[in-house]
C-alpha cells in the first residue's frame, strides 16, 4: 500500500491502531509527480506529441 501510494506520488499512508480497530487514511494531495515505468511514459510522450493512434 505505501509503496502504490509512493508511486502515484502521493503522502505515505497513515496507519493507526485505534483499540481493536485498525484505520488507513490515504492522502489525496500529491507530494511529488507519479512514477511512470516506460510503458506508461511512451503513452505520455505519445500523447503530448499527439501521435496517439
């Protein structure tokens, strides 16, 4: 889970023990851009160039 967030570039999550009970916040607000594997950039770059097909 930290690390899907980490590579959406957003907060690591918050986990917290709250008597028997366990909870997971998941930031919305990106702290740094998302990890793009090269795949994922060709289809930006296709994109931006406007070659997408």
């Amino acid at each position: 889970m930290t690390a899907a967030c980490r590579e959406a570039g957003l907060a690591d999550p918050r986990l917290e023990e709250i008597a028997t009970r366990f909870r997971v916040t998941i930031f919305t607000s990106r702290v740094n851009r998302p990890t793009l594997d090269d795949t994922d950039q060709a289809i930006v770059d296709g994109l931006s160039d406007g070659r997408a097909s």
